[in-house]
C-alpha cells in the first residue's frame, strides 16, 4: 500500500524535501487524470447505451418478442402435443397498434355513427371449459351454440384428442401457461387465473369487427336472441361492463354486490377489453389472495373505473334443488342465460336433465323475447287465478291470488351453500302454501310449435302427492279444474321494442271444454290491465256525428238527449261485458274486436259503421247516431 506524501517525508530522510514534494504533486495529477477519464467514459458509455434502448427499432423488435413470448403459439412449441394439428392451427397475435392507429377502432367509431344494428356475429364468446368436463358439459353448448352465425372458442387447460373434435361446437383452444402468476388463496383453485385471461387471450387474436366480448361457462346456457336484444340498448364504442350479481347474499357479500359473476355471462365491449388487455396481467399480479376469475375481473376493471350495468336476464344461479320457483317467477326482463343447470332437478317432471334442458331450449327457440315471461289472469266466477311462465308452466290457484304476492319466487330451492333462510337470497321469496287447499295445480309444458305468428303451448297436467288430499281435505270444494287435463296457450309475439320498456304480459281465459281449456297470452294493448274491470260513462253529444273512444277508459263527458249509457269492457281484450241505458235513449252499436274477431250489438235500430281499421290501431270504437 502506498503511504500518503507527508508520511513519505518522514521516512525517507536521505531525500531531499524538493524532491519529495515534485513526486507528491505528480501522484496528484496522475490521480486527477484518471478520475476524469473514469467519468468521462461513464457518461459516454450511459449515452450509447440509452441511446440504444430507446431506439425505434429495439423497441419494435421487444414489443415483436413480448407478443411471441405471450401467444399460443409460443405455448404451444413447449407443449407435448405441439405437433397436433389443432395447435399449430392457433395465429400468434399482431403487434399492438395505439387506439388512435387502430383500423378496428375506426371501423367501430364509424359503425356507431352509422348506428348499425347489433349482429349476433359482432359477438366473441369466450367460454371457460375443463377438459375432464368436456365430454358431458359440450351437450350442454350444443343446446344453443349456432356454428355458422356465432363467433366464439372454448379455452381448456390441456389439449383435446384430434378426434374429439366437432364442427357444430365452438373452436378448442388451449390457455396459455399461468405457473408465473402467484395464487395465494387457501380455499380456490389456481384456475381462477387462467379463467380470468379468457378475454385478454380473446382479445389477442385480434378477429375483425368485435363489438362486444360475451364469457361465460360451458355449464351456461344463453340465449343469443335476447342477449343481441339487450346488448343493442348500450354503445359498444363505450367501456361497458354487463352482469348480474348472485341470487346468494353470502355470495354477494364475501365478493361484492357490484360485480358480474361469471358464469350468469358477462358482456364487455370493445374498448374495455382493449384496456384491460394493456395491463391486465400486472393487475392480477396484485391479488394473488383473490379466490376465482370473475373477481379478478372484476378488481382490473375497478382499477379503471368502469362500474356494473345489471341486467335482470343474466342469471348467475347459485341454487341446488327445484328450480321451479325461479323458472315460474322470472323477473319482467328478457332472459339471457342460466348457470349451473347440472346442479339443479330436471325442470320438467318425467324427463331426464338432459332431454327435460332440450325442451327448455327448443321452447327458448321458438319465441325467445317472451320465453319465461310472466302472464297473470282470472277467471271470477269460478274464483280462479291462472299465471303462466311461457315455456315452462301454468300455474291454476283455487283461489283469487294478487300480483304482488305472485312475483314472489316461490322458495323451492336452497342457496348454493346449502342455506335454507329466505334471508339467504337477494331477492323476493315467499314460502311455499303449507294447506293443500291453497297449493296451485300445475300444468307442465308438454310440446310447442309455430301456429301462424303465433306459438301454441301444450301444457299436461302434472300428478302431485298431494291430490288425494285435496280431495279430502279440501272438501266440499273441489280441485280446480278437475276433469282439465290439459292446457292449450296462444302466445303472440311480442314488440320489437318490448325489452325497452319491459311490462308483465296479458292472458286470457278462453273455455273450450271439459277436459282442454285455451289461454291467450301477448303484449298489453292500450292502458289498462286486460284483468281489470273497467266501467264508462258516455254521454253523446251529437244526433248525427261519429266518435271513436281510446281504450284508456277516461270518462269522455259526452252527451245526447242527456242520456247517460254505462257499459263495461277489458280493455285487452276490447270485450263488452254488458252495456245498460240509464236514459230514455240506448247506446247504438257497440264494436270491440280481439285480436280482430269483430262482433256487433244492436238496440232499438240506431245505425253505425264499421270499425276494423279502428281495430287495427287498438282502439276501442264507439259508434252511435240517430236512426
């Protein structure tokens, strides 16, 4: 070690003090020198290498290795089955353009502008499967997959055999490896992740003109119909997140009551996954204590911002056992999908889960704005409320039954938890009715098919337990309709825009015989309930004039020799029910028609018109004038 220039004047005394002092000097500068180099070559060897690093070509060539390192087909090479055809059948993605530079984007802001309408196939399924399920759970997808109108894949963890392969199914592919993402939750599965990245692995294959990407599970049954209906309220040019919550309040409570759970399906527009796919894996780097995929998700698109649109059609269906209390109370929305149909009793009596779900979705087919909706009716005199659930049941209660009680899901099921409690669930329950004497008697769908433009339903009398005690216990009443063993519905189509403003449908009773009975069941035709009894006063005014009357049932205040007539009518159905002078003068001709079967009343001669076109508007026409 070299001593410091001081301590060298102490040794060596046989130099000279000049000398010393010039050698002290030199290793000053010696030092000096090398310091500035040193620096000097730091700062040039800084600028080169920041130089390179934010040059243009290394930058597109790391985004060109992060998109290869990250794609299936990188996957795919480290995999044992990389030589199938399947796999080496799966596109690495492009490289990532900016939304500015984006050709997808502008197509989308120039389809909006357009305001086209929604397509089925502007639509990307992704749907989350398990290989070990797949034989059993791919019955379940061909119930309502359509091969040549939908868009869509099935994202396994492992690799299908070639031979396993269908046309009529969505496309298989494989996720891609999750080992490096941390999983900490002690009670999930590490699924969950590879579940969460469905739609940034959708995303990245970059398909042409996507609007909306729609995930959901291969035990999830959707209807498509409806799912474009309600998708088509919304701009897909804006970050839309769309779901439903559980039925579970524990569910809800240990998730969160704003976030869609998946398997009720899922709807993100364009936009939304594009930003999730940004920064999606980083996100859920964050929650590694997170239990599944949906609540990832939702923890990414939280980050952003973008809060939950419920709509009512998406069920989630955290239920065990009966599912008829839910399937007969369907909420006053369009229906979109159902979950966990394996884990639930065949929905029809009789029929196996499979063939009772084929039914289910052959009836969903034929009319599937108002499959499941809602109808109520009555019949007074026999003291008779019938509420049918278009495709599934007619309900016949032996006793005037209000609406409200009605809209109540009858609890005939159990939380998904195994809880009973009615406080279990997050919406309206009612106990079933412990007396026989109040219990409906139930017609199950039996067979549907097209009757012109409408649908006919036939709907079989369902053997219950507790018939025999009705007949004994509930006597001297008898059951409702006793000798009816079967049911015959008439539904009419439903409005284009009905899901826009939703609103209970109306039936009515039509008696045909001893053992069939019709109802007629559509959309509400004016103002009032076609159940409730209305009563007008109508006083004419002109000897000699026509008036035709709104079916809102207002009191027009018209007069004619101050006779008053007073009559009344459903307003669905335009019938009279009776009509009574209280003047010296009667009503002339009353017209009503439903849907268009005109018939006339006539008293005292006076003469009229027709009315069909009247009819035709819905309108409830009046014609009276001197004879």
């Amino acid at each position: 070690m070299m001593l410091p220039c001081h301590n060298n004047l102490a040794v060596t005394n046989e130099r000279s003090p000049r000398v010393a002092r010039s050698r002290c000097r030199r290793l000053r500068q010696s030092r000096t020198v090398t310091a500035v180099v040193a620096v000097a070559a730091l700062l040039i060897s800084t600028t080169a290498w920041l130089s390179l690093v934010f040059s243009g070509t290394t930058t597109r060539c790391w985004r060109r290795f992060k998109d290869w390192e990250g794609s299936p087909l990188s996957l795919s090479r480290s995999l044992p089955w990389s030589s199938s055809p399947i796999s080496r059948s799966i596109p690495a993605p492009p490289r990532f353009q900016s939304p500015l530079a984006s050709p997808r984007n502008r197509s989308l802001s120039e389809r909006a502008n357009e305001k086209q309408e929604l397509l089925l196939n502007d639509i990307v399924f992704g749907i989350a499967g398990s290989l070990h399920l797949w034989k059993q759970r791919k019955e379940l997808l061909r119930l309502w997959w359509r091969p040549l109108e939908m868009r869509g894949h099935v994202w396994l963890e492992e690799q299908v055999p070639p031979e396993e392969a269908d046309d009529s199914l969505p496309p298989l592919m494989v996720s891609e490896d999750i080992s490096r993402f941390r999983y900490t939750n002690p009670t999930g599965h590490p699924s969950g992740l590879r579940i969460s990245r469905i739609l940034t692995e959708s995303f990245r294959l970059r398909l042409p003109d996507v609007r909306w990407f729609v995930l959901g599970d291969d035990d999830t049954v959707f209807n498509v119909d409806n799912l474009v209906a309600v998708l088509s309220k919304y701009d897909p040019s804006e970050m839309m997140y769309i779901g439903t919550p559980s039925e579970s309040h524990s569910a809800n409570a240990y998730f969160s009551h704003s976030m869609a759970f998946g398997g009720g399906g899922i709807a993100i527009s364009y936009p939304l996954a594009e930003a999730l796919s940004n920064f999606h894996d980083d996100c859920i780097e964050r929650y590694p204590k997170l239990y599944g995929s949906d609540d990832r998700l939702h923890a990414c698109i939280t980050e952003l911002g973008v809060p939950l649109t419920r709509e009512h059609g998406f069920h989630q269906w955290d239920i065990r056992g009966n599912a008829y209390g839910l399937l007969s109370s369907h909420p006053i929305a369009p229906l979109v999908s159902i979950h966990h149909v394996e884990y639930v009793d065949p929905f029809y009596p009789g029929l196996t889960s499979l063939d009772s779900l084929k039914l289910f979705a052959k009836a969903m087919r034929m009319e599937p704005r108002s499959f499941l909706q809602r109808s109520i009716c009555y019949d007074r005199v026999r003291r008779l409320t019938f509420s049918v659930s278009i495709g599934y049941v007619v309900q016949v209660f032996p006793n005037i039954v209000l609406p409200r009680e009605l809209e109540r899901s009858e609890q005939t099921y159990i939380a998904w938890n195994k809880l009973r409690h009615r406080h279990e669930f997050d919406h309206d329950t009612r106990d079933s009715y412990k007396s026989v004497c109040k219990k409906p008697v139930m017609f199950f769908l039996k067979d549907v098919m097209k009757d012109g433009n409408a649908t006919s339903g036939s709907y079989g009398r369902a053997k219950s337990k507790d018939d025999l005690k009705r007949k004994v216990f509930c006597f001297p009443s008898s059951p409702p309709l006793q000798y009816v063993q079967k049911i015959q519905v008439l539904g009419y189509p439903l409005g284009k825009n009905w899901h826009l403003v939703p609103r209970r449908l109306c039936c009515k009773v039509n008696n045909t015989g001893d053992e069939l009975l019709r109802l007629t069941v559509g959309q509400y035709i004016g103002v009032l309930c076609c159940t409730q009894l209305i009563e007008l006063k109508i006083r004419p005014t002109s000897a000699q004039s026509f008036h035709s009357l709104p079916s809102g049932g207002s009191e027009t205040g018209m007069s004619f020799n101050n006779a008053i007539v007073s009559f009344k009518y459903k307003a669905m159905n335009r019938q009279f029910l009776s009509a009574q002078a209280l003047g010296p003068r009667k009503i002339v001709i009353i017209l009503a028609c439903w849907p268009l079967n005109l018939f006339w009343k006539e008293e005292r001669g006076w003469g009229g018109g027709t009315g069909a076109d009247a009819c035709e508007r819905g309108w409830l026409t009046v014609y009276y004038g001197k004879g």
